[in-house]
C-alpha cells in the first residue's frame, strides 16, 4: 500500500495543470469571418491564454457587430476583438466594457486608417461621388457608414446623395469595386493597399483611429483575471507571436479608454441605418 501511495503522489505532481470544466472565457472574433478564417487567426493566441491562465477559451461566433454588443451586455461573452466605433458604442451602453490591449497593426503602430477606394480606371474623386453605387463593410464597422459618410461629407457629398450596400467582409468590398459591381467603397486602408496592384486606389483617407482591441467584460471577469489576462498578452514571446494571425501577430500596448479620446471627437452616436438602400 505504501508504494501505491507513493506512485500516486508522484504521478499527482508530474501531471500537467488540470484546466477545470468551469474555468471557460468566451471570446467574440470578429463577425461575418469563417470559423476556418477564425481558427487560423486566433487559435495560437488563444493557446497561449490556455496555457498562461489555465482557463478554456471558447469562441462565440455572431453574424454582425450588434448581436456581439448585445452578447456583451447580457454578459455571456468575456472578451471580444473590436475596433473603435463597436467599441465607443459599446462602452456607451456598458461601461464595465474594459480595452485590454490595442494590437499594433504591420506598420509597428497601434493605429489605422479607413479609405474611400475606387479603380484607378475609373478616374473618380470623392467630390464626383454622387448617384453612385457605394460598397460599405456592416452598420457598426468602423470603415463601414461612419467612415465613408464622413470622408464623403468632407469632399462635399453625402452617403444619402448615393446608393450603398453593406457587404460584410473588407475584402468583399474591395472586390466588389475591383469587378466594377460599384463605384466605390469603404474599406480598411491596409486592404486597399492588399489589392492595389490590381487596380484599386484610395480617393480619401480618414485620420489615425485606435487599433483593434481586445475588450473585456468587468461583470463577468475579476479585475486580477483582466490583469492576468493582458499581462499574458504582453508577456508574448516574439517568436511564438509570428505564429499568430495576419493581424495580430506584430504586438500589443496596454489600452485604456483614454486611447479613445480623439476618436469620440468625431459623430459616432449619429444614426446608422442597419439596411441597405437599394
């Protein structure tokens, strides 16, 4: 018996941690992607909170930004990845919404920009942009209504003086300029950039908005496991880093809600219709 006792103590200290049933945060990526597009982006990252807090981490999928908002606020969600516009709205109706850490895009810099794209074939301007059939990503994206209405409104038009649609993903918006489907659109500038050599060119540019955040729910995470959490996240080793997804992969700085400071400056409580007009 006393040999068994002892095998039994050993094997209890050489085991790994055991990751308790209950121990489970449920993450949001971001919506309209792919769970295929999902797992290759996030699965490293997530692995390495696995691994750092002894937790499982479940990702909750969503077809648009507001059921992730509402998800939040009804608490079954910890954490979501969100770029500023989701992110003031949400902070808005829920203040226990916390900006972990901003993600610092390939430039090295923990900001972005949003683009009005056309073709270069087409030889438009942002002040000709009127009667015209504009591509836009989802309500609530940040380079979606509230971007294009605001570089349109600054080169003398308006989304209202054109035809818009909402296409989801930025890739979809910009392909959908490059077939000629529309005359413009509203993407991520590092999108626009992805396909210029095919074509696409930036008509206007908004200024440097925060990066995308990872957001944490303060009702339903402790204050040390949101510390635990975004310490881990800094604590990333470089080289383990390069295995995560294409934009996430170049780092992260501490976040706090005066990041957004600028941004609130600017009308995001204004209404966004959440269907297309035509």
């Amino acid at each position: 018996m006393p040999n068994v006792i002892v095998f039994l103590a050993v094997l209890l200290f050489t085991l790994p941690p055991v990751v308790f049933a209950g121990e489970i945060l449920r993450f949001a990526p971001l919506p309209m992607e792919s769970p295929e597009v999902v797992a290759s982006q996030w699965k490293p990252l997530l692995e390495h909170l696995e691994k750092s807090l002894g937790v499982r981490v479940q990702i909750d999928y969503s077809a648009d930004y507001q059921e992730i908002l509402d998800k939040f606020v009804a608490g079954s969600l910890d954490l979501a990845y969100l770029g500023p516009l989701p992110y003031l709205r949400l902070k808005d109706r829920f203040p226990a919404a916390q900006p972990l850490v901003i993600f610092r895009e390939k430039t090295g810099k923990p900001v972005y920009t949003c683009a009005l794209i056309a073709t270069a074939e087409s030889e438009l301007r942002a002040s000709q942009l009127k009667g015209r059939k504009i591509a836009l990503t989802q309500p609530l994206s940040t380079c979606g209504y509230f971007s294009v209405a605001g570089l349109l409104q600054q080169a003398g038009s308006s989304l209202k003086e054109n035809h818009y649609r909402y296409l989801g993903q930025h890739d979809e918006v910009a392909l959908a300029v490059l077939r000629g489907d529309f005359a413009a659109g509203g993407v991520k500038t590092s999108i626009a950039r992805k396909y210029a050599r095919l074509g696409l060119v930036v008509l206007a540019e908004t200024a440097p908005l925060p990066g995308l955040a990872l957001v944490a729910n303060g009702d339903t995470l402790s204050p040390a496991r949101i510390a635990k959490i975004r310490q881990a996240l800094l604590d990333a080793d470089p080289t383990a880093r390069k295995q995560w997804g294409e934009n996430i992969r170049y780092g992260v700085i501490p976040a706090r809600d005066e990041d957004y400071a600028g941004a609130r400056q600017l009308p995001y409580k204004a209404a966004i219709p959440e269907r297309s007009n035509f």
